[in-house]
C-alpha cells in the first residue's frame, strides 16, 4: 500500500491549495481516508476525513467552513481542497488510510484517531505567509 500526498506550497493568507492523495494498493470503497497535519513542535493533528463507501465526511473545528474533502474513487485519489488559509495552517500535511468500520468513531464528533490509521502517506509542507 503506498498513499503519496502532493499540491503543498506557499501562499498568502486568504488564498487557497488543493492538496491530492493517490493510493495504490488499496481500493476506496473499503477505507476511509484521513488528513491530518502536523506543524513545527506540535503533535499531529486530524483534519478532516472521508468515507470511500459512502461519502460521509467529518471535519476538524478548525477546517469547517474553508476545508473540503473529496474523493475520486475512479483514480483511487482524494482531495483537500483548502481555501481561506491563515498562517496558522502552516504545517506538513499528510493523508492516511483505516478500514472504513473507523468511521463509527466519528459519529459522535470529531476526533484525531491517528492510532487507527494503518497506511500513511509521506506529507506535503503547506506554508500560509505574507
């Protein structure tokens, strides 16, 4: 299983990435996939996450409202769209995979679960920046 993160960079606060995971080895339908970021001296931190079956999504507090998750199950890819950033979302951002049952965990609001997680990808450094 190999998951590779990619579309980090630099921007300006208020301005906007889209961030991609392409996964092999698995198939979308069965996991649910996580993004989850870690910045300088803090611990890793859940995002938001998607469904691959079905769609349904949870969102950290911090990402509602300017973060959108999504999947192309055609491409075996997702997607962080990330708009309105503020330099506090500065950090590396990862995607994982965990077997769709995780999303159980969620139901009551949103948490990290990065210790469900069984496949991570390798993190792509989003830097917000005037």
């Amino acid at each position: 299983v190999q998951l590779q993160a990619s579309g980090g960079g630099s921007v300006q606060p208020g301005g906007s990435l889209r961030l991609s995971c392409a996964a092999s080895g698995i198939t979308f339908d069965y996991y649910v996939i996580g993004w989850f970021r870690q910045a300088p001296g803090k611990e890793r931190e859940g995002v938001a996450c998607i469904s691959g079956s079905d769609g349904i999504k949870y969102y950290a507090d911090s990402a509602k409202g300017r973060f959108t998750v999504s999947t192309d199950n055609a491409k075996n890819t997702a997607y962080l769209q990330m708009d309105s950033l503020k330099p506090e979302d500065t950090a590396v951002y990862y995607c994982a995979a965990a077997r769709r049952e995780i999303m159980k965990f969620y139901s009551g609001g949103f948490q990290s679960l990065r210790h469900l997680y069984d496949y991570w990808g390798q993190g792509t450094l989003v830097t917000v920046s005037s």
